[in-house]
C-alpha cells in the first residue's frame, strides 16, 4: 500500500492536511479544489477501510493479471540495409559515412 494511503488512513482528512500535502509535493490549489481534492480523499480512505474488512485468509496474492509468462518475440536474424539505402536519405555524406557538424575542436 502507499506510504500517503497508510498515512492517510489513520487520520481524518482537513483542509490542514490538504494544505500539508500540497506544501509537500509544491503544488497550489484554489481553495474549490482543495475541497475537491478533500472529498476524493475522503472517499478513497473509505474505500480502502472497505476493503481491509474483506476476509483473505487463504487467498494467494495475485503476482500477474493474467497467465500468461515470459511472453517474448522469437528472436529471429533477419536482414539488414546496405549501407547506400542508410545513406540515402542522409543530410550530408561522403559516400561511405554520416558527415555531422563538428563537436569537438582539437
């Protein structure tokens, strides 16, 4: 569980608290929001107290949403461009190479 929801959870949300947040994370809010952001809050501390009265005993945590392992693309050689085609459609080139704007002046 996330260290706020924990925090949160065992205290009542006030508009002190949601000033204490925002101080923390460096966010402002009008105060309509700050009571928006109070209610949802509020709402979501209940919901997880819900849940927490939820029987699990001898329920298995779910590691993955499905069954699925180690699902990979076959790892297969293919083909590469010649060097003309990756030239092609360069800014500037010798020929055999990328010209780019010098970095570094000895």
């Amino acid at each position: 569980m996330p260290l706020i929801l924990l925090f949160l959870l065992n205290m009542n949300i006030t508009p002190a608290t949601i000033n204490h947040l925002a101080h923390l994370s460096r966010l402002e809010f009008s105060e309509d929001r700050k009571e928006s952001i109070r209610h949802d809050l509020t709402r979501m501390v209940e919901f997880i107290e819900k849940l927490q009265e939820v029987n699990t005993d001898g329920v298995e945590p779910l590691l993955f949403m499905s069954d699925a392992e180690n699902v990979w693309r076959a790892d297969e050689i293919q083909g590469s461009i010649t060097r003309e085609e990756a030239l092609r459609n360069a800014p500037a080139t010798d020929g055999t190479y990328f010209k780019v704007p010098t970095v570094i002046k000895k």
